[in-house]
C-alpha cells in the first residue's frame, strides 16, 4: 500500500512524501480530507470455501520423475510437481568395466536425489472446522491428509508418509476482488476527486487462490503500471487510471482462479 497524501510543512506549503523514504518534494495544493472511512468488512478477503494442505515429499516414484500430474476425485484435488531435484543429482557414477546387466541392477539401486511437492485442496463449507483444520499441528496435518487419501493410487499415500511433517502445512484460501477498492473510491468522489491519495497494489489489492498460478505475476505488473501512469498523468489522474486498469485486469485472473478452485 503506497500512500500519497500531503503534509503540510512549516511554511505553509505542502508536501508529498514516500512511505520508503525520507525525501519530500514541494507543491502547492490543498491536502484533501476524508469525508468517509473504509469499513473493513467491506474490503476483507473472501473466504472462498477450500482448504488446502501441501507438504514436500522425498519419496520417489516414475510418475514424479522429473514431472507431475493431477488427482480428481469429485471431492478432492490432488497437485504433483517437482520441486527440488532431477537425474543430474542422483547418486551414482557406473564403472567402464560393468557388464550391461550389472549396470542394469546398479541403475535400479542409485539414490535419487528428488523432491516433490504435493497440493491436495477440498472444500470446507463451514468456517469454524476451516479455522479448527488450520489449528492442526504438522503430524496432525498429515494425519488428515492420509484418512483422506489412504486408499488412492500409488504414489501418493506413500508420499505423504514420508513427507519430512515440518514441510506440511494447511491453511483456508481467501482471495479479494480488487474491484471493490473502485467501489470503495467512486463512493468518496466529491465532485470527481477522491480524497484520498491511498494506492493498493500487489496481494494488498488481488489476493486470489493458487490455481492459475497468477498471483505473482499481477503483482509483478502492478509495478511498472503505476510508474507508467504516475509517469504519464499528474497524480490523481494517475491513481485513478492505475486503480482501474489494474482492477480490470488482475480481478480477471481472480475470479478465474476462484472458479478453478471449485
């Protein structure tokens, strides 16, 4: 969150400072005050109704060999991918002179030195038992993911068993459609200024659940989007260009990623 409002210096003048630094620069105009606040509940994010549980597994199996795979179940959805690791990390080094079967027996035996993450997501309709799931200790997590899954295919069940329990982790996925913070600035406009000089960008803006794998990628570009409009537009008309322009893009790729949550 940048902040962009002025404070006034002691000779009267104004003056425009960054949260990250300690260098101001003068101007003329008038600081603007707020005539409403932000009701909190309004802007939260959203409990979407998923939870999710991951963890980091030293198992090795063919089917995570330097790749992955999805699990649905109609209830359940199971993400594999690696995660540390590939065939130029495994332990063995064949000698010239090995016949071809023994070298056979020596490749089955050699030490892969791999790393998989796994993702298993469901929903969880009800707040309370989401809160009490994210409660669980490392071993408790584990526990749950293994009553749940403990009669799918190889290999998961035996990836979760021997997933190191300080790798395992659950939390309740929320996600925020940025959309609302436009909402929330065109209820402030007097007439067609907004007082307020506040700038959300980031997760601050568009928190949105893992599945389209986005979440970085937006914030990554909310960046250099407001350095364009800043650069382009004095300063309320920048805020205002910046704000929409990443609401309409970024809450694209939040609602996609809620739907895929489903």
């Amino acid at each position: 969150t940048l902040d962009f409002s002025k404070k006034k210096t002691a000779g009267g003048n104004n003056i425009v400072q960054s949260p990250a630094s300690s260098s101001t620069t003068t101007t003329t105009s008038l600081q603007p005050k707020l005539s409403q606040t932000v009701n909190a509940a309004n802007i939260a994010p959203r409990y979407v109704g998923i939870f999710i549980i991951l963890g980091i597994s030293d198992h090795f199996h063919p089917l995570i060999d330097e790749r992955g795979f999805h699990t649905l179940d109609g209830g359940h959805r199971l993400f594999i991918m690696p995660f540390q690791g590939s065939r130029l990390d495994d332990d063995v080094t064949p000698s010239h002179n090995q016949t071809e079967q023994t070298q056979s027996n020596q490749n089955q035996q050699r030490k892969r030195n791999r790393r998989t993450m796994w993702q298993l997501s469901y929903p969880i309709s009800n707040k309370e038992e989401a809160t009490r799931l994210s409660q669980l200790s490392h071993e408790g997590m584990q526990t749950e993911v293994l009553k749940r899954c403990r009669h799918w295919h190889a290999p998961f069940p035996d990836m979760v068993k021997d997933t190191p329990l300080e790798t395992i982790w659950g939390t309740s996925l929320l996600d925020r459609d940025p959309r609302i913070f436009l909402e929330h600035r065109t209820s402030l406009e007097i007439h067609g200024r907004v007082p307020s000089r506040v700038v959300v960008l980031g997760d601050a803006a568009h928190s949105m659940t893992p599945f389209k794998g986005q979440g970085a990628n937006q914030a990554f570009a909310d960046g250099p989007l407001l350095a364009k409009w800043l650069s382009k537009s004095k300063l309320d008309s920048a805020i205002r260009g910046f704000m929409t322009e990443m609401a309409n893009r970024s809450g694209i790729k939040v609602r996609a990623s809620r739907e895929a949550a489903m």
